[in-house]
C-alpha cells in the first residue's frame, strides 16, 4: 500500500525515474452537483480512471514513472467507483453479520451499458459472477492477482493503454514510439495540457482555497479523484507546482482525508459507501 511522500522523496524520483454515448441516466447523473463542479460541465468529460492516469503520466515522456506499482490497482478501484456513481453498481446492505465496508458484496443495479469499454467489461464481470464478491476481491481479480486459474478471466488486460487511447480520442494525449535500448515502446505524450492543468488546479483548490474539512460536503468526484490519486501514488504530481509552504499545508489535509475511518464516513448521511470500501481496500493491501 502506497504511503503519502514528503518532497524529498519527490526529488530523489525526479532524480532517478528521469531516464460516447451515454445513457439518459448516465447524463442525468453528469448534471448532478454531487459528480461535478458547476465549472467543469463545458470541459471535457473524463472517467476517473482517465484522469488518475493523467495524473500520473508524464507530459513530455508520455509513460508513468517506472516506480509506480500501485496505479494498476488504483485504475480498477477507479473503475469500481465510476460504475457506483454511475448508478450501476452498489453495496449490499449491511446486516448485523455484514457490517464492514469490506464484508459486504457488490450487487449489480443496472446492467445499461456506459458508453465506456473497460466499464462495460467490468459490468460484465459482475453481471455473471455467482456467488458475488466483495470490493477488495473485485479489485484483486481485476488487476489478475488471483491465483484461482478460473477467475483470470476477469482479469482487465492492457488498461492503461486502453485509457491511453480514449484519451488520444479526446484531444488530450497523443501517440508515440519511443526507443529503450533493447524495445520500443509506445508512449502518449499529453498534447492539451490546459486540460490537465486543470484538472490539478481543481484538486489543488479543493485541499487549499476550497478546503472544506468534511469529505461530505466535498464535491463526490473530487472526493473520489483525492482517494485514487493517492491510492495509484500520484498525489505528489498534483502537488509538485505549488510552494513549500502550501505543498506542505495540501499533503497535510490530503493526509487528514485519506487517513479517516473508512467504516465511520461510509455510514454518514449522504456518503458515497464505494468510494470508503475502495479506500478501505487499499488501506488493507
């Protein structure tokens, strides 16, 4: 499980790592406050996965950092709460044996398609699957760390690229070949960074200007990006550009949010349970 870095760290990375057409429910929920802020309905529309992955590229290279082993988890539990939110997907309710975030199942609400291939995939999944399986299982087998030869099926191959290209079909990123020595690789450089510095500065002004100091009267999306951002160990890039002091004061809230009881949030009034059972799977891991 990834931890939140200090700036040190953050140097020595730097240092070292240089080398749709959606459904009539789907837009309904697009216009709720709950998912967005009321500045960003003209921007372009992006999954959660898609901007985790935004985050975590690096704009010139067009990869992710080659210490990160926590964003292909981070991408599926994206995938979970995207699918929640979406109102596809939610949480049994709890019983008096089934109280955890992490005991209970994932149900299927509704099997409408997204629009959005790796979401639809994933509804699949759990469409078909008899007995249901918890939030922690579901992220586990997603990733394809299982060692029962029959649930690799559910294993989501080559996500990030798959992300990678909706990006390049919005604008955002492009494609290029690049050479390693002994391969090559294909990268996607971000070609809008407008787009992208956006998308930090909403993230910035949420733990700064809009600190708000209760995760339920966040917007739910900027919850959501702030708990997979620092469960896929990018949370650093989004802090990177600010000063010393305000760097410190916004992975200090950051740290706050994401080191609350996932079990007490997830039974406050208004709380969305799947973004606190994912957070709680992470902080198990």
């Amino acid at each position: 499980m990834t931890t939140l870095t200090h700036r040190t760290r953050r140097t020595e990375l730097s240092k070292n790592c240089e080398k749709k057409v959606e459904s009539e429910e789907d837009t309904s929920q697009e216009k709720s406050p709950d998912n967005e802020d009321s500045g960003d309905a003209k921007d372009i529309r992006l999954t959660l996965m898609e901007e985790v992955l935004l985050l975590g590229l690096k704009d010139k290279e067009g990869y992710t950092s080659f210490w990160n082993d926590c964003i292909s988890s981070g991408l599926r539990g994206g995938i979970l709460i995207e699918l929640a939110m979406r109102g596809r997907i939610y949480l049994e309710p709890p019983t008096m044996r089934k109280k955890r975030l992490l005991d209970r199942k994932v149900l299927l609400k509704s099997d409408s398609p997204t629009g959005d291939v790796l979401l639809d995939e994933t509804l699949k999944h759990i469409k078909a699957t008899e007995p249901t399986e918890t939030v922690q299982t579901w992220i586990e087998l997603l990733t394809g760390e299982t060692w029962n030869p029959f649930k690799l099926q559910y294993q989501l191959r080559n996500v990030r690229e798959r992300i990678a290209k909706n990006l390049v079909e919005k604008g955002i990123l492009t494609t290029e070949k690049q050479n390693f020595l002994l391969f090559d690789m294909t990268t996607h450089p971000v070609t809008n960074t407008t787009e992208k510095q956006r998308l930090v500065k909403k993230l910035q002004d949420s733990v700064l200007e809009r600190w708000v100091n209760d995760p339920q009267r966040m917007d739910k999306r900027t919850l959501a990006l702030l708990v997979l951002a620092h469960s896929s160990d990018v949370l650093e890039n989004v802090f990177s550009s600010l000063t010393d002091d305000k760097y410190d004061v916004a992975m200090n809230r950051a740290k706050d949010l994401v080191e609350l009881d996932p079990e007490v949030e997830g039974t406050k009034h208004n709380a969305t349970e799947m973004i606190w059972a994912v957070l709680a799977a992470f902080n198990k891991s």
